[in-house]
C-alpha cells in the first residue's frame, strides 16, 4: 500500500506558552540530588511494597533526557557491582516532580518503586538523574544525580 504524503513539520511552528526555566536551586547547605527523605524499611521489602525516596532536584524542562533516565533501581550483583534493573521506562518505577512553591527555586523528585512479583532477591538502590540550571550559567546546565540508601527485597 502506497504510504501517501507525509505530513508537514510543523514542530518550528508550534507557540511555546510556558515560560523557561529561569534558574533552579536548593536550600543552603544542600546539594542538587541531596536525600531530602530516605528509604524507611527497617526489614525487607517484598513483592507488592512500595519503596520511595525523595531527593532535591531541578526542573525537568531543562533536559528531558530522551536517551536517559530521570529514575533508576540499581541491584547489587554478586561482584558487588550496582547495575541497572529498572528505569522511568518500566510501569513498576514513578518519577514524580514537584515545586513546593510557585515562586520558588527550589524543586523535589519522589522516586516510587513498586515491587514486582517477577523480582529478584536481593539489594537495591534507588538513583535520581536530573540537570539544573544554575543562575548566570546562560546555556550551561549542571548534571547531578542522588543515590538512596541500599535495601534489601526478599
């Protein structure tokens, strides 16, 4: 079947209503990726528990990360390497953004991994990937990431 015309490009055209991101920041004394709230398990995690850790962050306007990951869980291998078991890819992990308030610089990314009943047991982690934009930096982004405490699912 002929595929016909394509479509035109109007991707140049659209209007972009939403203001840019001007700059983003953090409270003093922390950093871009700083746990604001760890993991709580006190015993193992298993299939089902949901498991979340709350980091500060920037705007995630300022790269959408198409070949990346905002969200990550990382297991612990037997070679005591951290290696990627879950992205914002998979309906398991949520990568949730929020400004607490309107005028403010400062942002929090909430990682929430639901356990899947196919996982393995064993350590894991979870990992935020963000870029910020940092006053008088035109142009220039600041990539950071944030690790959560290990735990274990069982």
């Amino acid at each position: 079947m002929d595929p016909g015309e394509q479509p035109s490009d109007l991707f140049h055209d659209q209007l972009e209503l939403l203001p840019g991101v001007v700059y983003d920041s953090t409270p003093p004394n922390t950093r871009f990726g700083d746990i604001i709230e760890d993991v709580k398990l006190e015993v193992s995690a298993k299939a089902g528990d949901v498991v979340t850790a709350r980091f500060w962050s920037a705007s995630p306007r300022n790269d959408l990360f198409t070949e990346g990951t905002f969200a990550l869980v990382e297991a612990l291998d037997t070679e005591s390497v951290w290696k990627a078991a879950f992205d914002d890819d998979d309906l398991c992990l949520k990568f949730l953004w929020s400004r607490p308030s309107k005028l403010s610089a400062y942002s929090q990314a909430t990682i929430q991994w639901e356990i899947p009943e196919n996982v393995v047991p064993g350590t894991y982690r979870l990992r935020h990937f963000g870029a910020a934009k940092k006053p008088f930096s035109v142009g220039k982004l600041h990539y950071f990431d944030g690790i959560s405490s290990p735990f274990v699912v069982s």
